[in-house]
C-alpha cells in the first residue's frame, strides 16, 4: 500500500499517482495534503523548488472541486508562462481519472480568444500567469467570482517580478469567503505581508530548514582572475561531456554575450532573458528540453519558469547579489530526488559571498581546482572511447564495408583504435595541452595563474602611461582599482598611481609588462581606446623576455578550440568583465 493512501485521497487520484509512478508523498505533501483535505483553511507552505508543491495543492483540490459544475472553482497564479503549462500539464495527469475536470492555463503570449474560449468550454480549474489574468478579467472572458480556493504558487517570484499590484486586483475579483493557499520557496518580508494581506489564521507548514538548499545538491566553487570566467565555464563544460546545464548571469547583455561566445565556439548554447521575443524563448526551451542546447544561458528572472528535470549542473557564472536567489538558481538542479552540483565561479574578492551562503544553506561549499588542459584531455579521451563503445552501429555502413577494409587493410586492432581516437582527439589535445593554469590561489600572493614566477624574476618597475585622468572621472585610487581589475593584479602589483588632468602614470613590477601592453592593445571601454605605453619617464624597464610565449598561449588559450583558437572573443570577455565595476568611484565614461 503506498502511504498517498493513508493522507485521505480517493481513487482516482490514486490510479492516477500509481500512473505517474510516484511511490511515497514529499515531505512537503504529506504535511499539506491531509490539511487541506479536511481543514477549509488558509495555509502557507514554505518549501525548495523540486519538492512536489503543485501535488501538494493540486491533489486536494482536484479531489474537493465539483466537477459536475462547470463554475470556475479553483484559481492558481503562478510567475510565469512556463510554470502555467507545467501545472496545468500536471493537473491534467493527476485528474485524468476525474471524469469532467477540465483545467485550462491562460497566459500572455499566445491568442486570448483562444484562451476564452477554452473557459467559456467550462474550466473549473484555471491556472494562469497575473498580467494575463489580470486583462482577461478586464474584458470580462473569465469569472473568478465564485472560486472556492485560490492558490498562489511561487509567491516569492510573483512578487520580485512585481506582480504584486496584479495580485490584489486579481483578488478582489475573488469572493471574501475562499481560501487561499500560498506557496513559496522563501519567506522575505513582501510574501509574509501578502500572507497577512490577504489570508486569515493560514496553516504555516515548513519543509526542511526556511530557505535551505535541496540537500541533493552539492555546492562547488572555482576560484579564478576576473577575466577568467569565460575560459573557466568552457573547461567546466569540457570536463562533464554528458554536461546539461543552466548557466546564471547577472544581466541580459552577459546572458547574451555567453552564449553568443558557447555558440561561436562550438557549443549547444542557448541564451534565455527577458530581451528575447515570447517567440524566441519559446524556441530556446523547448531545445533545451529536448537536450538539444545543453548550456542555458539564463537570467535569474527568466529562469525562474524552468521546470526541467535531469538538470546535471547549475553554473554560477557570477554570484548573484541575493543570497536567496542562488537557492532558486541552484534548486533548478538536483529535483526530483536526482543528485546536482550548483558550480559557482569566484574571483577572490567574492569569497566572503560564498562564506554568506554556505551559513544561509547550512551546506558548505567544495573548493574545487578549475581542470587542467590536459585532464580535460584525459576526460574526453575516455568519454570518446565510452562514446565509441556505446554506438550503436549504423547498418547503412555494411554496404561500404568491403570498400573500407580495403582502405584500412593492414592496420592491426590497436593501430586502429589509435587512429580512430584520433580523428577526434588530436584537436582536443592541440588545443588544451598548451594551456595555462586558471586557478587564482587563495589568499597568498602566490599567483598560480601567471605560471611562470619561476622563469621571471623581477626586474624592478616600470612606469607606464596611460591615457585616462581626472577628466574621466578618475582618482589615483579609482584607477589603481581599474587597473587591478582589468588586468588581474594584486594590490600591490599596481602603484605610484598619479592621475593628471587627460593621463595617468602608474608603476608595475618589470615582468608584468608585456602581459600590461598585451591587455591594452587595441582595449577599448565604451568605444573608447584606453592606451598603455611604457613612460619615457626616468626608472623605464628592461621587458621580462620570456614572457613572450607564455602570454601567447594566454590569448589564444581558451578562445575556443572548436574553432581553431579564435581570440576575438576572449578580448570580447576582457571588455565585459572590466565595463561592471561594482558601481563606486565610476569614471566619467563608463
Ligand atoms: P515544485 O513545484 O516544488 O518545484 P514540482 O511540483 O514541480 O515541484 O515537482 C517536481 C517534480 O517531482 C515533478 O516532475 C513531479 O512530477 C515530481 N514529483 C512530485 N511529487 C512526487 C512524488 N511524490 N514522487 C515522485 N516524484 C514526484
Ligand atoms: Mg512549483
């Protein structure tokens, strides 16, 4: 007997959960099902993206809905287009054995004639999206005046997404006497004031700890320079080949910008962010579902519809500025009892963030090393062997075969799966066996990135000049933070930073200048040339030589080897990662 029966539903949502496989209720079911079921109560449940809420709402109120009626009954809101066909899709296979039930979903984007004519059919379930909602009810296609239970699901993002003006209109549509089940993956103040807005005495059910992680997610960050998160997200997603991921970005311009780089280096990239037409994201999603993109790139807003099991790993391309937002990021992974990793990529000046949400989750973080060209390497030979051994053989060949063997006569077995490996092996290696360490080392001034303190001694300094002074809004200290950020030094590495009118000199260690002269050519911020030359200035430097190399394979590095190194795009990040700057001290022409 599964335990769904023992919480007070009746048959034919039983057959229907024995259809769907499901075994034994969540945490977040159990507790709620028998609630709702015998209680006419408002409730308020907190619980993780991927714990079952929408049978934890729908279940009960498939079961206390007359479908003999046709009145409209029970009213869902939810974010999001996306999750409106979710649990409308759910809803519809958990009532498939409720003769009569009809659950409609009415959200922007697609026809609303279509959608009120589906409600004039008899819907007494509607599961919709506010702003949709919202006009519908101003055209009068849809009654909301007799609901008996109104369900808020994914409060928190309605309300960040601002939906809260929408939410009360929507209300007051609604009947005094209705209840109101409110579900939420957090508790910030703005739900906890809807919650006393517009319920009476809820129910609060809590599954796991307020705000916690899902617990099947492990937590990984990668400490790298500030200009090696690009290079850093490519090798990540070369060293998972099965990878199948949502990729976080702070804004729509880098949500575009990566996966415009995945693309044009080779990758199953897509970009999903609210600049896109419903059309486009529509596209998006529906290939990340079939796995053909394996990389989402996504805002923290567009993503909040992606309802996608399976999800391996979340990458954290940036942090997010809200602590809570990287439990909804990383709880898109790990669902339905599937283990995920959330990666997070850092530079060192992030790491007090990491501390802050590993307290938040009550999980810790694995510090974990950026993988080297040439494990990589060792990772993908191995999976193309896999690859190679799981393919299933393609008859089409058999016809060709004589002609084949004649080609390949002579080779013996081992030669063979030599050649075979590689075909597809060697551009992997060429690329990745040059390639330099990303990993930034934590908290020592050791800086494992540059790879070569060995071969280059100090020289003693150079005075450089640069181009940009107190007319752009700079001081010897806003500059001294520019440089350090554009070019990835410590602190100390800059100095003697003296600000003009229209120039600036600074003062460097002699073996960082090539790398300095390297990073601002052709460097431009805001379409602005921003020069560096080595100052005429007494105390002129001796170039470190054996630079020369090094930074080669640095620019060409993980510019994108599908493609045969292209380096345009890495230059593409440097002017990304140095145009945000936290906002103080702005210069003029940012
Ligand atoms: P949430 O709304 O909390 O993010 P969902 O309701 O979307 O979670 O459920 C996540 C996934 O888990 C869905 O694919 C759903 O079908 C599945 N699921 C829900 N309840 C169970 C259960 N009791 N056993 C197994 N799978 C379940
Ligand atoms: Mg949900």
């Amino acid at each position: 007997m599964s335990k769904f029966e023992t919480l007070g539903l009746d048959k034919p949502l039983l057959d229907a959960i024995s259809d769907l496989g499901f075994e034994t209720p969540s945490e977040v079911q159990e507790k709620s099902i028998p609630i709702l079921l015998e209680q006419e109560t408002d409730l308020v449940a907190l619980a993780q993206t991927g714990t079952g809420k929408t049978a934890a709402f729908g279940f009960p109120m498939i079961q206390k809905i007359q479908a003999e009626s046709r009145t409209t009954q029970g009213l869902i809101l939810s974010p999001t287009r996306e999750l409106c066909l979710q649990i409308t899709n759910e809803l519809k296979l958990y009532s498939k054995y409720v003769k009569g039930l009809n659950t409609v979903a009415i959200y922007g984007g697609a026809s609303i004639t279509d959608q009120a004519r589906q409600i004039k059919r008899g819907a007494q379930i509607v599961v919709a999206t506010p702003g949709r909602m919202k006009d519908m009810i101003g055209r009068g296609m849809v009654d909301i005046s007799k609901i008996d239970y109104c369900v808020l699901d994914e409060a928190d993002e309605m309300l960040n997404m601002g939906f809260y003006e929408d939410i009360k209109d929507i209300l007051s549509n609604t009947p005094e006497e209705k209840f109101t089940w409110l579900f939420s993956a957090t508790m910030p103040k703005e739900v906890g004031s809807i919650a006393k807005k517009f319920m009476r005495k809820p129910v609060e059910i809590t599954v796991g700890t307020k705000n916690a992680g899902v617990s099947t997610v492990q937590h990984e960050y990668y400490l790298v320079g500030g200009r090696d998160r690009y290079p850093a997200l490519k090798r990540l997603a070369d060293a998972n080949p099965g990878i199948f991921s949502v990729i976080f970005c702070r804004t729509k311009r880098d949500t575009q910008r990566v996966a415009e780089k995945l693309i044009e280096d080779g990758y199953n990239a897509g970009a999903l962010h609210g600049d896109l037409s419903q059309n486009q994201r529509d596209l998006v999603m529906n290939s990340f579902r079939k796995k053909q993109v394996q990389m989402l790139v996504a805002t923290d807003v567009a993503a909040r519809g992606i309802d996608v099991d399976d999800i391996t790993h979340v990458i954290n391309y940036q942090l997010p500025d809200e602590i809570e937002t990287y439990t909804h990021r990383s709880g898109r992974t790990g669902r339905a009892g599937k283990s995920g990793i959330s990666m997070v990529i850092v530079t060192r000046s992030e790491t007090r963030k990491i501390k802050a949400i590993e307290k938040k989750i009550k999980q810790d973080f694995i510090s974990k090393k950026i993988p080297t060209g040439i494990e990589i390497c060792e990772i993908q030979l191995y999976h193309l062997a896999n690859r190679i051994k799981e393919t299933e053989v393609n008859t089409e060949i058999d016809n060709y075969l004589p002609a084949i063997n004649d080609v390949l006569d002579g080779l013996d077995r081992e030669e063979l799966i030599k050649k075979i490996v590689s075909v597809e092996f060697t551009r992997f290696y060429n690329y990745y066996s040059k390639t330099r360490d990303l990993n930034s080392t934590e908290g020592s001034r050791d800086r494992g990135e540059r790879g070569s303190k060995s071969d280059a001694p100090s020289n003693g300094s150079v005075r450089y000049f640069i181009n940009v002074g107190e007319r752009d809004g700079y001081d010897w200290m806003s500059l001294k933070d520019f440089l350090r950020e554009t070019l990835n030094l410590e602190k100390e590495d800059v100095f003697n930073v003296d600000t003009k009118d229209s120039f600036s000199f600074f003062n460097s260690d002699a073996q960082h200048t090539e790398f300095i002269l390297q990073t601002f050519t052709e460097f431009k911020v805001n379409g602005r040339f921003i020069n560096v030359e080595v100052s005429k200035d007494p105390g002129g430097a001796r170039k470190g030589r054996n630079r020369d190399r090094k930074r080669g394979h640095r620019k060409g590095g993980d510019g994108g080897y599908r493609k045969g190194g292209d380096t345009k795009s890495f230059r593409g990040g440097k002017k990304g990662g140095s145009g945000r700057r936290g906002g103080k001290k702005k210069p003029g022409f940012y």
